[in-house]
C-alpha cells in the first residue's frame, strides 16, 4: 500500500505547470479519485475471476485431481489477495485524505460532510459551493419538514431530495472516498443534514431572537453598572491613600531605601491606575465575547476572539507540564552541584585559615583555586542542563546561541588574556593583598586583586589600575616580600673629605633615623670615583615598607645635619685649568 500511496505522491508532485495554472489541488483530486476507481476496478476483476475459478472447479470430474488441486491454489491466493485488498482499503482511502483535503460542506459552521469528485464539467470546489448554497436555502424556507427529506436511487446515483428538489447526488466515486455503499452514505447524509437543518432553524425563531436581544440588553447594562463600580471603588482607594500618605515609611530591601516617601506613595496611585484599568478591559472583554457568541450570526467571531486568547493561554499550560519532568532534572542537577560547592568550600575555608594544612599548597591559593574550581563546575552543570532547558532544541535559539558565542570569542581576547595572567600571577606568588610594590615607575600597596586587573594606591594616595597581562609582561618588585629589606640613597663628597669621615657620618644618620633596624648595622658603600667627587651610597634595613616614603626624607634630613655639625660640605666640586695660550703642547723633534 504504501509503494502506490509514494507513486501516488510523486505523480502529484510532478504536476505539469499548466495544470498548477488551472487548478493543482482539482487536479490531485481527479487523479486521486482514478487511482481508487483503478484500485477497486482490480479488486472487482479479481472477484469475477475468482468466481470463475470456482464454476471451473465444480465442472471438473473427479478423474481431474491435479487440475482440481491446481485450482483450488489459486482460489486461496486469489481468497487471500481480496482478503488483504478489502482490510487495507480503508488505509489507503485515509492516507489520500491525509494528502489531499476535499472541500467541506459546512453552510452553518460545522462541516456536514467532505466533496472529493466533480461532477461532469463542475468542480468539486464550485459543486461543493451549490451544494451549501442549496443546504442555506433550505434552512431559511418558510417551513421545513423532516419527513420530506429523502434519498432516492436513480441510476447510476444516489439522490438526497427535498420535496422532489435534488440537494446532494452520490455517484460510485464518491463512495470510493468513504469506503461505503452509496446507499450508507446517502442515509449518513440524510441524517446530518436534516439535523442541522432542525438546529438551524431552531436558533433563528423570533422568539429566540427576542431572547437574544434581551440578554444582551443585560449583559450591556451589566458592563456598564461594572465599569461605574469599579471606577467608585478604585476611586475611593485612591483618595484613601492620598489622604494617608504620611503614614507611609518607605520601602526597605534589607539597608537599602528602595522606595522613600514620596516614591512609595506615587508607585502605590500608578499602581491602582494599571489596576482600574485591567479590571475594567477584563469585563469589557469578557462580556462582549460572552455577547458575540449569543448570536448565531457572530458566534464565529466570539469563537475566534476566544482561541485567540485560550490558545496561547492553553499552550503556555501545556508546555509548562510538560517542562515539569525537565525541571526536576535541572532542579537535582544544580542542588548537588551547590552541595557539592558548599562541601568543597569548607575546606577552601580550612586551608585559607591554615587550620588544614597542605604540604606544598600554599594558603593564599585556596581561595582563588576554589573560585577557579567552582567556576569550572558552573559551566559542566549548565552543558548538563543545556538541553533540557525550554527552547534549546529551537533553531532560532541555536542561532542566537552560536551568534552570542562568536562575538564573545572575538570581543573577549583581551579579557581572557587578563584572566588567564590573572591566574598565573596568583600561582606565581609574587605579592598579596596589602604588599608593597613596585611595577614600573609605579609603587604603592596592593588594594585589590582579581582575575582580570590589579588596583595600587600610590604613596600619594593615587588609585592606579593595571591589567594583569600588563602586570605579567612587566617587573614586580616586592618591597613587603623581605622583612627587613635594604634602602638606600647617595651622596657625592669632594676629594678634600676623607673617606672614613664621610662614612662615620652616613652611618650616624642612619642609625639616628626612626624606623631603621638597629640589629642591622647600616653600611656604606662606595659606588664610584668620578673627575671631581666621590659617590658615596648608605644602606640601612627597615621592616615597615609602608613608612619608606617618610624614612626617605628622615634619612636625608639626618644626612644634612650630620654633615653640617662635622663640616664637610655635601656637593660635588669641578675644577677648571686656565693656561697661557702662547705656549704650545707641541713635543719639539729630538736633536
């Protein structure tokens, strides 16, 4: 069966252009009509053979056995091929129903019955078309008694008549669409049309009429009593507020003022307005589509107005049921994951107090290593819940999806770069939070620390910003990373100063200075011997690295008085030689 239905389906995709001008649709009809009339015209030739067999079969004498035996195979295969035909011919008829729609019969909304063949040179769209106009005439006679309506058997058709009027005539093809006897079709008919009729006429009586305006009177009334009761009542809400307005204190979501006064008061009148407003389209609504469907004339159009609001409404509830075993699934998923978190953070908590210790897992890494950690157990539950998330299997959201995804992976090369040195530097343990440090010109203690930018206040209270890529490619000197660590400054004293004096001196100003490690005796050392002048360089150790700005300047002011009392001046002297120019540098020859 479905070998021919797909031969079928092909036939009919393959229509000729000419035919599509005419009328693709009557034309995939009139073939398909032909394909059934073929189909039961096969299963009538085998019938007649079959019969054949069987006459043949009685006239042969006992002495034919093999010819009799022969036979009767054929009869069963011929039994079982009719068997199989009559129980598959109802699939077939509705496969084609499924591929080609008929035109409905439906003069007063609901469809009576379905036409699939033409009649002679009519269509079956302009035939359907009479057969309701005449159904719509019936209906809207004077009067109308059942017992007139008839079907008769004219041949070669089955006529559905009205006091001697022909309303529908059935013709064998037409039978072949519903796999039934004209003769069961044409009863079928009969009822529902008289049915129909009778309900018709029964919802367009003048009494009905009447009674249908006066419930619509009502209804009327009704919405506008609503809508002036809503307006009294909101209005009476509203003044009752306004007159209580100082009572208010304002809204509060945790510390936070949300909502002052003011605000409050303003946020609670808009939101009465919007109330007033929904309440009043909501019975406006209602009553009219309740309104509509009361005359026959416009129960379509309330029909209408309904599934246009139910549909979505009915949709979203389906959906939201059938979501419900997904959301369980995403539900568990991201519970273990936050227990999961909440257990391996204990010991992040442990390992940053130092009450677990681990051998070679240094404390300030527990807390960014759980960070990373928790991050990467984000993003294994989300592709986990990814595709039970509503939508996820929509090509649009793919799209979107793949489109958010490449702008981030263009966009974000910067970024990622500064995460990825953010996460090096932590390992690296070059400073911690609170460290002095030192990146270029720039020194000043470390404030803040994150995956993607270092911030440093200056020693002049200058918050100074640096990308941690910056921060990777460039030198980090930790001035809090060695306790005590070395300063030093220079001094450039002429020749006429002896050296021992110069360094008795610098050391006695280091020692003088506050903040100057006393157990770490300073020392001097000499760093050049230049024309005119010596470079001398003190060193003296110091733990607080956050005081080195004011040591500095201690340490010059001790240098200065040191000096003064011994009398040697701190400057850095040049000579200049004058000499007769009439004297020559001129070597003369030897003799």
């Amino acid at each position: 069966m479905q070998k021919y239905l797909y031969l079928w389906l092909l036939w009919y995709c393959s229509l000729p252009a000419w035919a599509q001008e005419k009328d693709a649709h009557e034309i995939a009809l009139q073939r398909a009509t032909e394909y059934l009339h073929q189909q039961h015209l096969k299963q009538l030739l085998d019938s007649v053979h079959l019969q054949e067999l069987k006459l043949e079969v009685e006239t042969l004498s006992e002495k034919d056995s093999l010819q009799r035996k022969l036979l009767e195979t054929q009869i069963q295969k011929k039994e079982k091929n009719l068997a199989y035909r009559r129980k598959t011919w109802v699939g077939k008829v509705d496969s084609l129903k499924r591929l080609v729609r008929g035109y409905p019969v439906n003069p007063f909304g609901d469809t009576l019955f379905w036409v699939y063949t033409a009649s002679g040179r009519v269509t079956t769209k302009i035939r359907t078309q009479h057969i309701k106009q005449l159904l719509k005439e019936l209906a809207q006679a004077p009067y109308f008694r059942r017992d007139s309506l008839r079907w008769t058997h004219h041949e070669p058709n089955y006529l559905l008549t009205y006091a001697g009027k022909v309303l529908v005539s059935l013709t064998d093809k037409d039978a072949l669409w519903y796999a039934q006897s004209r003769q069961a079709i044409t009863k079928e008919h009969a009822q529902k049309v008289a049915e129909a009729v009778e309900k018709y006429r029964q919802k367009h009586t003048i009494q009905r009429n009447l009674s249908e305006v006066s419930m619509a009177f009502l209804l009327l009334t009704g919405l506008v009593l609503n809508v002036l009761v809503l307006n009294l009542f909101f209005g009476a809400l509203h003044r009752r507020v306004f007159k209580q307005r100082r009572k208010y204190n304002g809204l509060r979501v945790g510390n936070y003022l949300l909502f002052d006064r003011r605000r409050q008061v303003i946020f609670t009148l808009f939101a009465l307005r919007v109330l007033r407003l929904v309440s009043i389209f909501t019975s406006v609504y209602w009553i009219a589509t309740y309104s509509f469907s009361i005359f026959p004339a416009t129960a379509g159009v309330a029909k209408t107005v309904w599934d246009y609001t139910l549909t979505p409404l009915r949709h979203a509830g389906k959906s939201i049921l059938e979501y419900i075993p997904n959301l369980f699934f995403v539900l568990v998923i991201l519970l273990l994951v936050q227990y999961f978190l909440r257990f391996v953070g204990f010991f992040a908590t442990e390992i940053e107090r130092n009450k677990l210790v681990i051998k070679g897992f240094y404390a300030e890494w527990a807390k960014p290593t759980f960070n990373i950690f928790r991050t990467l157990c984000y993003v294994f539950a989300f592709i986990l819940v990814f595709p039970y998330l509503p939508g996820s299997s929509s090509p649009v959201f793919q799209t979107v999806s793949a489109f958010l995804g490449l702008l981030l992976s263009i966009g974000s090369s910067s970024a990622v770069g500064n995460m990825v040195a953010g996460v090096v530097i932590t390992y690296m343990r070059s400073f911690k939070m609170g460290d002095r440090i030192k990146v270029g010109d720039t020194i000043g203690d470390v404030i803040e620390k994150n995956l993607l930018i270092t911030r440093i206040k200056t020693m002049k209270d200058e918050i100074v910003t640096i990308p941690n890529a910056n921060l990777l490619a460039s030198n980090t000197l930790n001035f809090s990373a060695s306790n005590p660590f070395l300063i030093h400054t220079s001094v450039t004293i002429g020749y006429n100063a002896p050296w021992r004096t110069v360094h008795e001196l610098l050391i006695r100003a280091a020692m003088r200075t506050t903040g100057v490690a006393i157990e770490h005796k300073p020392f001097v050392l000499q760093t050049a011997l230049n024309d005119f002048y010596v470079a001398y360089e003190i060193n003296a150790y110091i733990y607080k690295a956050k005081r080195m700005l004011e040591i500095y300047s201690e340490l010059h002011q001790n240098i200065q008085d040191e000096f003064n009392k011994a009398g040697v001046e701190i400057m850095s002297p040049h000579y200049t030689a004058f000499r007769d120019g009439n004297e020559s540098t001129v070597i003369p020859p030897e003799a």
